[in-house]
C-alpha cells in the first residue's frame, strides 16, 4: 500500500501541500486532479522522495521514501512529463537502467517496439538530441520494462504521436500490468476513463475530494471540477445554438449534446440542430458515444433521446419537425413515433430542402 501520512511541504512562505493524508491500495487506478498550483507535481514529487516534506511521510508498506530511499525506489517506476537533460547516450542509459533497475535490456527494446522505436538503431544517439517523443518512448519503455509494483505517470501521453498514445492506453490495460498500482496526473481523461477506479481532487494544497469513480455516469476534468453527464439548463435568451447560431429560447424544443470525454455541453434551439451538428466535424471523434438530450414538449423536462421516444409532428422552431416524449407514451393524433435512424433521415431530408430552397433564392 502507498500511505501518503499527514504531508506538508512549504516553499518559503507558501503551503503547497497541506496535510495531505490518504492511501492508495495495491491495484488501484487513481488520477490526481486540480487547477495549476493546487500541488499535483510537489505532491508526486513528494511520493517520489524528490522533495523532502516538511512534516509527515510516504510510505510504501513500512519503507520511507527519504528513509529507505533505495528500497523505496524499487518499487516505483516513474514516467516524468518533461524527459531529463541526460548527458549520456541513448545506449548507455539503457546499460545503466537495465544494471541500476534490474530489468533486462530485451525487455527495454521490446517495449519500444511497441512503441514503434528502434531503440538499438538510436544507441549512438546522445539521449538529448531526440525529439520529445522519442525520449518519451525510451523513458516509458525503461518504465514498463521494470514492471515495479507501482507506477506514477506525470503527463506521460504529453510528447507522443496518436500511435504512441494508443501503445501507451494498450500496455497500461494490458494483463501483465493488471495488479499494478498506477497513480496518474494527465489532462487526457478521455484515454483513461476506463482504467481509473479513484480520484483526488487537489485544491490549494488541500485534498477536497477523493472518491471512487463511476465512469459511466461521472467524468473528471483536470481543471478540478465534478461533472455529471446529466443534462444542464442553457441561459436561455442568451446562448445561441451551436449550429445555426439563433438564441436558444423556446423550452419545448431545445436540445443539447454532451461530450463523454470532458463533459462539454452544446446547446441547440431545435432537435434537429443537434442531429445535424452531430454529423459535422466538431464532433467526429465522439459522436457515437454522445449524450443527446431534447425537452418534452409538453413540460420542458431534459429526456435522453435514446432512452425515449422520438416523434415526428411537431411544429419546432428551425422546422426540422422532431421531438422526444417519455418511453411508452402514445403520441396525438398526426404524430409518428420514429427509429433513432428514421429521424436523422427525416432531419436530414428537411436540411436538404432548405439548402435546395437557399440556392433557389440566389
């Protein structure tokens, strides 16, 4: 168990971590959240015995991470965010982890490989002169290929190319690191929602929150916030849609669509603003995870259009005719209830009339 006891650490006057007490059990996934200055960085500085508290301790089982230092630091791996300014070349920082760390230089280099790096072909190299994802990859590599018991990551994705990053998200998830303790700061929670099982929440030094996490209806940003994937009134009269830019005013027919990956809330004045916006390049990478939210017409309640029913009919504000009403609800007279697919075609039918129409006037 890593047992962070009743840490303080000061800067002069300044209290960057203020009696910071929790523990994190054997095989746990924790992502440590906060503004910039809440602490993140001193505090895994602090686990890694880097920084000295000024009152209290880390403490993996019964070793002190300044005590035992070199006991301590067996069991922790750490990938930084910014890679160090070594002297030396790539082939003798390899030489050096695999004697100081223990692990096999094979097991380096296969690592890299998944990685996509040569890490051989680069051993002439001097380890300064790479580019920031490639000392990204040989850190991470020497990293994994330790297979310590606990993990700390600092922003470990931040100089990797998209390949690198889904080698990354791959090994992390991968069996062989299944019973290990990985604690993470990252602002790329959307590439870890499905291995954290815990957050802690920072906030001027102090801990605000550090609670379990339930992914499938809670997200985590790294600005410090709780955000629900329910839906959230606009500022109606004020906010304009997001597609056709007109206020977002009439309460029987708004919609809006959040972002699965950080929470994000777009506002529409009509349903079918949002289907088509959905289609467009803004939300190309998460579409089909999106949350869609449309209000009953008849009280204005937030229903997701998914879990409900989709009717046609109706008169909306940009024409497009759709609307959502609670499951099982039998519609008026004149109205249909319509697939997911059968609407979109039906929106998507109404946006092509009104571009013909568009066209036809100039």
């Amino acid at each position: 168990m890593l047992n962070i006891k009743n840490v303080e650490k000061r800067f002069g006057a300044q209290v960057v971590l203020d009696s910071i007490d929790c523990q994190i059990a054997p095989k746990e996934r924790v992502i440590i959240l906060g503004q910039n200055g809440a602490g993140k960085t001193t505090l895994l500085r602090c686990i890694l015995g880097l920084y000295r508290p000024d009152k209290g301790e880390v403490l993996i089982g019964n070793l002190s991470a300044i005590k035992n230092r070199k006991e301590f630091l067996s069991r922790v791996a750490f990938i930084p965010q910014i890679p160090p300014p070594l002297p030396s070349t790539v082939g003798s920082l390899i030489e050096f982890a695999a004697s100081c760390c223990q692990c096999e230089k094979k097991k380096i280099y296969e690592y890299g490989d998944l990685f996509s790096l040569d890490i051989q072909s680069q051993a002439r190299k001097p380890f300064s002169k790479l580019s920031g994802g490639m000392k990204q990859k040989v850190l991470a590599s020497i990293a994994f290929a330790r297979k310590a018991p606990i993990m700390l990551f600092d922003e470990p994705t931040a100089n990797l190319d998209p390949e690198g990053r889904e080698a990354f998200s791959n090994i992390i998830r991968s069996p062989e690191f299944s019973d290990t303790t990985m604690v993470f700061i990252s602002h790329r929670i959307d590439e870890l929602n499905t291995v954290l099982n815990r957050a802690l929440w920072l906030d001027l030094g102090r801990i605000v929150k550090f609670l379990s996490l339930f992914i499938s209806s809670l997200l985590l940003c790294s600005c410090g916030k709780e955000i629900t994937l329910s839906a959230e009134a606009p500022k109606w009269d004020v906010q304009t849609c997001d597609r056709c830019k007109m206020l977002v005013s009439d309460k029987k027919f708004s919609a809006q669509v959040v972002n699965p990956t950080d929470g994000k809330h777009f506002f529409f004045d009509d349903l079918g603003c949002a289907l088509m916006w959905l289609q467009g390049k803004e939300a190309k990478e998460w579409k089909d995870k999106a949350l869609i939210y449309a209000t009953d017409p008849r009280n204005g309640t937030w229903l997701n259009i998914k879990d409900n029913e989709l009717v046609s009919g109706y008169v909306t504000p940009m024409a497009y005719g759709i609307a959502v009403l609670p499951k099982g609800t039998k519609p008026a007279a004149g109205k249909k209830v319509l697939t997911f697919q059968e609407a979109l075609s039906e929106i998507e039918d109404v946006s092509k009339q009104k571009a013909a129409m568009k066209m036809h006037k100039h």
